[in-house]
C-alpha cells in the first residue's frame, strides 16, 4: 500500500514537521532574546560608565572651576570639628557666597611711581581692577614708563585690570582737585568695567597690610551695600578752620600747582544740609558713586559746588553726601580701614610708620596702612612676613600656580582666578569686620 494511503500516517508527518518548525522558531526567538538582552546589558554599561565619567568631571570642575576657598594645611587652627567642617565646605567650594571685586585708584606725584608700582604689586588680583594716576607734577617720561611697565607685564596684558592715566590731573593740596581727580577716576572704572563692588582709593603713601585673598574671603560675607568711611557731623575745630573759610583753588583753571587763595569773607554753616567729615580714605560701593556721578538727585552736584570752595573737601564731600540721602545714610561703617598713627591733638599730620609700630599694624586687623616713608625697612617686613612675597613680585594668592620660593614669581603660572586661599591674617581683618558691624558700634555711629 503506498504510504498517502494512510492519512494518519500523512497527518503525523505533517505534525512531526510542523513540530520541527515550531522548535526552529522557538530557538530563532531565543537566540534574538539572547541579542536583545546582550545589546541592553552593554548599554547599559555604557551608560553606567558615562554616567561615572560625568560625576567625575563634574567633582572635578566643582574643585578646579569653581568658587574653591582652599585653606592651607599649616594656616589653620586644628582646634575643633567646626574648624574642620568649615575647611571641608571650602575645599569643596559648597554654599559659599560669590567673591567681590575691588576697584582701586592708586595715586602719586612725581618721582613716585616706584612706589605705585610696588603697591599694585602688593595689591594685586586679576579679579580687581587698578586705575593708575601720576599727577601733572610727574614727568611724561615717568608716566610713560610706568604705563610701559603695566603693558609688558604678561598677567597684567592677559587681564587687562590695570589702567594708566594718560593726561594727569593737577592735584592741590587741601583743593577740591583731590575730589575731581577721584570722581574722574570712579568714572574711568564704571566706563571700562561693570562688575566691581568696592571703589578704593590709596596714595603712594599707603600699603596693604593683608593679601588680597584675605580681602576677598572676609568682604565676600559682607552686604555689598556698605559705606566704609570715617565720618562725624561733630567737627569742633573744623568748624572755624575748614568749614567756614573760602578757598579758590588755582588749579581749577591753572596748567601748574600754586595752591589755593583764601578769601577774607567766612561764610556761615550750611541750613539746607548737615556737613560730615572725617578721613579722605574710603571703601565706597559701586551703586553710591553712580549715585555721585551721574547724580539723578541734585544732592551730589549741589555738594560739589559747595566743597568747590572748602578746605580739604576730600575730607567732607562723599561723607556729606552719604549721610544726607535716606537712601544710603544707613550704609555707613564708622572706619576708614586703615591703620593710622596721629600726632599730638589737633591730630592733623599722621605719623610715619616704622618697625616700631609693625606689631600694632598686624594686630590692629586693619587692611591698609599709611603713612610710610620711602624705602623704610617696614615695607620690606610686610612683604616677607604678612605677604609673603619677593621684590617685584605680586602677593601670592589661590591663583598662582607657579613654585613658591623660586626666583621666578609664582603668578606667572596661574589657574583659575576663583579660587582664593585665605591666611590667617583673614581671622584679624574679620575680627574687626564683626566688632564694626556690632551692634554697640553699627548703627549708633551711623551719620552721627
């Protein structure tokens, strides 16, 4: 009998086959799966490898690129766990306030511009900005070596933070020259740059008693609307000899210093606002100096026509200003800042510094000093001991990369302009900082 005779045996067949073919396929769709599954476990590997390298580049943009605070090893208290925990938030950069940036007005007259040189260098920060100004008494020769010196210097050509005065202002003594001279560069620097903080001014005379590290680390806690300046309406002995006489001072409308005139007539105390004075030396905020300059009140442009004909208006006119405006007479500190030594009473001449006084400069907290005279021994203590820097170098700071203790300065290799490494020279300036900001001192000295 032929075998298609027998349907049962031709079904079997027909399911032995079809029983094949389902197998076949059972193991394709496993094989697929097999594939499947590989291709997703490799994925996912990648991913999981990507996802490390991105959680490393990231802790390692938070150490390099970041706001880093980095206190050294051998300039911190050990004492307790706060300490610890304090230099573990800022060896990673974690909830700390963003740094302030400073703009300087450094001025001198002639043969002075050594020394204005030395001071950039002592104060220096690519964060900062520097307006240099000789005054017309200064030899074009001098004043184009120093704008030569600022040009060559590769950090300060990278940067480009640091400005020269090209036509000199004529400066008087006791003038209100002083004061055109600084408004004139307040608005140099609110042309050039928009992202300062804090206008400072400082002569040849002064010098930095702490890094700039230190500065930007204790100021970068602070509101960055406040008035660092000297300042009283109790004025005693001013009264009779600053306030009441008239001056003219020559150098409004003279190409040459000859100084001021004094008028015969005395004039009578102001009604219509109260006078302030105290030290020429300030740290004024940004958004108080627009105020002064481009004056949308008329109180700024109405005191500089009064102080135009004051002796010492430098004395007189932002602390009058500030104090009679509702908007910022609550900003005032009651401190110029700076460490200095007076002369018997009426305390009109400061004395020169030496090394007599170095240990109450250092324990006085104070971030300037003045007055000092040329090449005094003190200045070079200064740099070796609070500094820590070499002739012709700038103060080392967070950003200097390069070795420390070669020939070569250190800032000419630099990183990241962020990163700050405070000393402990910060914990004096911040001592002083919360006894200003006390509230037995604040607000009781406020325009008083």
């Amino acid at each position: 009998m032929k075998r298609n005779q027998f349907p049962h045996y031709s079904e079997r067949v027909r399911d032995q086959d079809h029983d094949h073919n389902q197998n076949q396929n059972q193991n394709q769709n496993q094989n697929q799966n097999h594939k499947w599954a590989l291709l997703i476990l490799i994925a996912s590997a990648l991913l999981f490898l990507l996802f490390v390298l991105l959680l490393l580049l990231v802790l390692l943009l938070n150490l390099s690129l970041g706001h880093n605070r980095d206190f050294s090893s051998d300039e911190l208290d050990l004492d307790s766990d706060q300490d610890q925990d304090q230099r573990g938030n800022h060896g990673l950069g974690l909830g700390l306030p963003e740094l302030p940036r400073f703009a300087y007005l450094i001025s001198g007259t002639k043969g002075e511009g050594w020394r204005l040189k030395r001071i950039l260098e002592a104060a220096y920060h690519p964060r900062n900005y520097y307006v240099l100004h000789l005054d017309v008494d200064a030899s074009d020769e001098e004043r184009l070596e120093l704008a030569k010196h600022v040009k060559s210097h590769n950090v300060i050509a990278e940067f480009r933070n640091v400005m020269v005065v090209g036509k000199p202002n004529l400066l008087t003594s006791k003038g209100p020259t002083i004061i055109a001279s600084t408004l004139h560069a307040v608005a140099i620097l609110l042309k050039r740059s928009h992202d300062w903080d804090w206008f400072i001014n400082l002569s040849a005379s002064d010098y930095p008693l702490i890094a700039q590290d230190d500065l930007l680390h204790i100021f970068s806690y602070l509101p960055r609307d406040l008035n660092f300046l000297e300042h009283t309406s109790n004025i005693g002995w001013k009264e009779n000899q600053r306030a009441r006489p008239i001056i003219i001072d020559s150098g409004l409308y003279h190409s040459k210093t000859s100084g001021v005139f004094w008028a015969k007539e005395r004039r009578s105390m102001p009604a219509s606002f109260k006078l302030f004075m105290g030290s020429a030396w300030v740290m004024l905020t940004k958004s108080f100096l627009e105020f002064c300059v481009w004056g949308w009140d008329n109180l700024p442009r109405t005191l500089l026509m009064y102080y135009t004909n004051t002796v010492s208006s430098s004395e007189g006119y932002f602390h009058t200003v500030v104090c009679n405006h509702k908007d910022f007479q609550n900003t005032t500190v009651n401190h110029d800042l700076h460490y200095i030594r007076w002369d018997n009473p009426p305390k009109q001449h400061p004395v020169s510094l030496t090394l007599e006084h170095f240990n109450d400069m250092v324990q006085s907290g104070a971030p300037f000093a003045r007055t000092f005279a040329k090449d005094d021994p003190v200045l070079d203590k200064i740099d070796k001991e609070i500094l820590r820097r070499s002739s012709g170098h700038f103060t080392p700071g967070g950003w200097c990369l390069g070795k420390s203790g070669s020939l070569k300065d250190p800032c000419l290799v630099y990183g990241n302009t962020n990163v700050v490494k405070p000393t402990l020279n910060s914990k004096r300036l911040e001592k002083l900082i919360v006894k200003l900001l006390d509230s037995e001192n604040f607000r009781v000295k406020q325009c008083k």
